[in-house]
C-alpha cells in the first residue's frame, strides 16, 4: 500500500519507519527543510533507539523516503496520515493550527493533482487531537477537494524510547470510522502487524487516546501520592506497588513507579486538554485536575527533599550536580520534563547546577541554556558529580543505575543525595552513611507523633 505521513517528528518518523519495515511503500513529508535534507542523508533528527538503522535500512530498499513537497508525498498515496504537533495552548487545550494547515495542504494537493483527480483517499489523524477534529479536517479538505475521502482517526500510543518496538508490535490500532470502505484500506494497512484493530466511531478513538494518557497519568499520581503516606508512617512504596500489582484487576504493567513526576510531550499536555474537552463539555474535571496538581508539586519536592538534607545549610553557594535531563531514559526529548522545574529552582535559590545526561545535554542547553556560575552541562558523569556538595538524579537512564553508593561517595564532597527515581537501597545508603532520600521509603523514620494519631484512631481500638 502507497502511504504518505505528514509531520515528521517523534510520531511521524517512526510510524512511517515501521509501515515501510512491514511492506507498505511509504513517502514521508515535513516542512522542516534542514530535517529532510537530514534525513535524505541517513541523519536522523532525534535519540531512539532502534531508529537509525530501521530508517537507513528502509530507505535503501526504497520502501522509505522523504520529501517537503506535499504534492510529491500525496501523488502516488492512496493513504495520507496526519501527524504534527498539537501542542497545548494557553488555556491548556490542544492547538490545531498545524493540523488546520495540514488539512488545508492535503486538500489543495489532492484537488491539484491531476492523474488520479477523484481518486478515493484515505486521510488518518494521527496526532492527538480533541474530539470533533475528525469533522474539522473533513471540512477543511472537503473546501478544497471534491473527490471522494474519508477521515479516520488511528491515535498513536508509542511510548518514547520503545517507540520502535511499539510501532513494530502495537499492543493494538484503534481505528475510528464510520465508513466500510475506510475500515477496508485500514485493515489491509495494520494486515503484516500482528495485533487486534478495534475498530469505532471517530469520537470514540479520539477520546480513547486521551482517556489512556489521563489513566496513566492518574497512575503516576496516584502512587506518587501514596508515596508521601508511605513516607509518614514508614512504608515502603515500592513494595506497596508491588503488592498491588499482582492483583489481576491492576496487574504487572500499572504505572505504579513512585517518582519526581511525569513529564514528556504527551501526559502533561494530554491532561490538560482532556482537562479542557471536560470544562467544555460542562463536565467537572476535579479528578484529572488533581492528578495534575500532584504531579506539580511531586515535581517540586525533589527541591524541599534536597533543603531538608541540607539542613540548616541553605542552597546559596551549594554545587549541586543533577544526573538525568529528559523527561525519561532511552529519549532526548526535554518538553516538560522535571528537569525544567527543578534546575531553574535550584539556581533560584543560590545553587550552582552541574547537569549531565547521557544524551539530552545539548536539547536541555536549548530550554535552559548554560549561565556562567549558574548552570553549565558536562558530558562525562563522574566529571559532573566530583566535589559536588549534593546529587540529585531527575531521569533512571540504565548507566546511573548501575553505578554504587561507594563509587558515589568518592566522588562528591559531602555525600548527599535525592534519588528522584529510586535506584538505590535507603539502608543500604545510610550504612555508608550518605543523606539521602527518596521516593516514598523512608522505612524506619515514621514519626512518632503520626503512628501514635494512626494507632489511636477509634477504629483502629475497636478492632482489638
Ligand atoms: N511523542 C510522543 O511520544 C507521542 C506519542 C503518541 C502521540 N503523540 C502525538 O503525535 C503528534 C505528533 O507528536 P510528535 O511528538 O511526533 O511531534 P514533533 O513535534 O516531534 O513532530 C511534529 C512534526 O510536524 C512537522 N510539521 C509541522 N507543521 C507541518 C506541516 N504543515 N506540514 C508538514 N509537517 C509539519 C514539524 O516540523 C515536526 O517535524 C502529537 O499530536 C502528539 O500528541 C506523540
């Protein structure tokens, strides 16, 4: 099948990759001239792992290649994909300006072209977007082009830094549409991927995308808040997790890591536009206004974590070296990642930050760029954390994980650390006598006075 994917970024470029890996001859198209040129080259725009060598291997064998001309990507394709930015406005809602302009562009290339003029398309929305913009993109084309063409709505689920495995072994395609002959172009495209197609209306799949962000987002917040009862009366959250887990109704794959928080391009932003679909619709949102409230302050507690181990020792003047700037291991992407808060709050309060990342250096340099005395990026990790007067460590990326509290406390000055992630064992760092924290364990610290109000409760009496 001949597939055109406009919008090449972290969605476009791996999804088209994956359709030409399965057999589909694919063209993909962006405006970003400097990324195609790239691309033609075999360079390849952003970190994922698995992309590069998928990308060249296709493009040698034809199946892939690029272009900024939409007429070009659209001549030949029976099916075109939508999948550009939709990222959040103002108010929190989607903004579909770059969608608005696709729609227009494909609409006015199918009507110029004129070999296969009234041909029968295929147009995907594979971008995020409100639900509604299936008709919003019908219309726009409708305005330019007469021939016949349906709007199908087939949201991208692909996790950043799985996403090649995730578009080569989709869990599932939701695909929404009203017309039978679109579900017949649609399963033939998903026919060489091996996973259930759901098919629905076009409302119904556009909302499916953000309902499953907001879920995994509620997750994150939900043991995120469990995480700070945990940390009053000595539990352990990661085995609290555990514990939940192997019930079937929650299962093994719950997003039930305690953390510094979600960041990324799409929880964030994806719950603050289900959080404005929802006002829109005159319907309360107090529940996904709280799991990003959490989040907000989760976020910020790296910073309150830090001040309390320094004690009566403030941040001004401190070196402080933080390990981890994506939002997550395995990507470079820096859109509201914890870095962002926490960094900028440190240099606030007097810090000297020393960043490192193993890859998102130079993207983070770009949101925050290095301030002399401030904040500066080193490449080499253990470069970064010598003579540091505390670590703190934003993203789990596999190289900090293997590193030892021994190998630590060589290194920095004074061995205080905040473990935003949970790589280490709390006994373990205070056997070697580190000032640490964590995320929700602090087994052994609960407060007197709060066990003593738990243990006290009336209830609590009435079951003895
Ligand atoms: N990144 C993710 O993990 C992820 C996962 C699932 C869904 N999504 C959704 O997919 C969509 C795309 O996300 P992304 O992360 O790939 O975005 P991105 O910003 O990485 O890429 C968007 C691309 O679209 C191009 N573009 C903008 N206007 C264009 C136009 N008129 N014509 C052609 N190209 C144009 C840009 O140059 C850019 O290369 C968003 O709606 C996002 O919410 C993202």
């Amino acid at each position: 099948m001949k597939i055109a994917v406009v919008g090449t970024g972290y969605v476009g470029l791996t999804t088209g990759t994956a359709f030409a890996e399965k057999g589909h001859d694919v063209v993909c198209m962006d405006v970003d001239e400097q990324k195609i040129n790239n691309l033609k080259k075999g360079i390849i725009p952003i970190w994922e792992p698995g992309l590069t060598t998928l990308v060249r291997g296709n493009a040698k064998s034809g199946r892939l290649t690029f272009t900024t001309s939409i007429e070009e990507a659209m001549q030949s394709s029976q099916v075109m994909f939508i999948a550009v930015g939709t990222p959040p406005g103002e108010d929190g809602s989607a903004d579909l300006k770059y969608v608005r302009q696709v729609a227009t562009d494909i609409g006015k290339a199918l009507s110029a072209m004129r070999t296969r003029k009234n041909a029968y398309h295929v147009i995907v929305n594979k971008s995020t977007v409100p639900v509604g913009t299936g008709n919003l993109v019908r219309d726009i084309v409708a305005k330019h082009y007469k021939g016949e063409f349906d709007v199908v709505s087939n949201p991208e689920f692909l996790r950043e830094g799985a996403a090649v495995e995730d578009c080569l072994n989709p869990d599932r395609a939701v695909v929404g549409t009203d017309s039978e002959k679109a579900q017949r172009v649609m399963k033939a495209l998903f026919k060489p991927f091996d996973c259930p197609v759901v098919f629905m209306d076009v409302r119904s799949a556009e909302l499916t995308k953000y309902a499953s962000n907001a879920l995994l987002a509620s997750e994150i917040s939900f043991i995120n808040s469990i995480s700070r009862v945990a940390e009053v009366v000595g539990a352990d959250v990661t085995k609290v997790a555990e514990g939940m887990k192997l019930d079937r109704r929650i299962g093994p794959h719950a997003f039930l890591r305690a953390g510094a928080g979600y960041g990324g391009s799409c929880f964030p932003k994806d719950v603050k536009a289900l959080i404005h679909i929802s006002k829109q619709a005159g319907v309360d949102a107090t529940f996904l206004q709280a799991v990003e409230d959490v989040n907000a302050t989760q976020k910020a507690s790296v910073v309150d974590k830090l001040e309390t181990l320094l004690g009566k020792k403030s941040l001004k003047g401190k070196t402080v070296t933080v390990w981890g700037l994506a939002f997550k291991p395995n990507t470079d992407d820096m859109r509201e990642a914890v870095a962002l808060t926490v960094i900028p709050k440190l240099v606030r309060k007097g810090a000297k930050v020393i960043a490192h990342d193993p890859v998102a250096d130079v993207q983070a340099s770009i949101y925050m760029p290095e301030q002399k005395g401030k904040l500066q990026y080193v490449q080499d990790k253990w470069e970064a954390a010598k003579g540091a007067d505390a670590l703190v460590v934003l993203t789990e990326w596999p190289e900090y994980q293997k590193v030892t509290l021994a190998e630590l406390k060589k290194v920095l000055k004074t061995p205080i650390l905040v473990d935003g992630r949970n790589i280490w064992d709390p006994k373990q760092a205070q056997e070697l006598k580190f000032d640490y924290d964590s995320i929700g364990r602090q087994v052994g610290n609960e407060s007197e006075d709060v066990l003593a109000a738990c243990c006290s409760a009336p209830e609590m009496h009435a079951a003895l």
